[in-house]
C-alpha cells in the first residue's frame, strides 16, 4: 500500500511538472511573440520619420483642400449697402419701410 500511495504520488507530480513546464512554454512563445511585434511596431507603423511625413502630407492636402473651397465659394455682397434693398434714410428692407425718403 505504500508502494501505491508512492507511485500515484510520483505521477501527479509529473503531471503537476508537465502542464508547468508546458504552462511557461506558452508564457514564453507569447513573450517572443510580443517582443518582434514591438520590434516590428518600432520600425513600421510607430516610426519618426514614417509619422512626421505623413503628418505634413495630410497637412499639405488639408490646406489644399481649404484653398480650393475658399476658391469656389462665390463673393457675396453686403444687401444693406444696396439701395434697391435697404432704405438709406431708416435702415428698413423697402417693403417695410414708412419713412417714404426712397426716390426710385
């Protein structure tokens, strides 16, 4: 019996000292795994001089686009200087205006 008692002793720490020892085989792939996709994140996609290019570019064709629409935005004239509009004597649009100082 205490043969017994040895034996299933020995075979769960061997199993114990597997699934440890697969356990940290896994920590480890994951941790190498992590590493060269920092590694690859430092060189690629959070570089220096990738982002600061990309920076000015987009900044370049923001401007580019504000000119352009700056530039198809039609000149608008103030109504309040037309005479046509706005009587000069009160400031009221014509249809509404009482003063009858408008000479058409």
């Amino acid at each position: 019996k205490l043969q017994e008692q040895a034996s299933s002793v020995t075979v769960s720490k061997r199993e114990e000292w597997k699934a440890k020892s697969k356990y940290k085989a896994e920590v480890g792939k994951v941790q190498r795994k992590l590493s060269r996709y920092e590694e690859i994140k430092m060189k690629g996609e959070r570089n220096q001089v990738f982002m600061e290019t990309y920076d000015s570019v987009i900044d370049k064709l923001n401007d580019m686009v504000f000119q352009m629409t700056q530039e198809s935005i039609p000149p608008s004239s103030d109504r309040r200087s037309d005479p046509l509009i706005m009587c000069q004597a009160c400031g009221h649009v014509l249809t509404v205006c009482k003063c009858n100082a408008v000479d058409l």
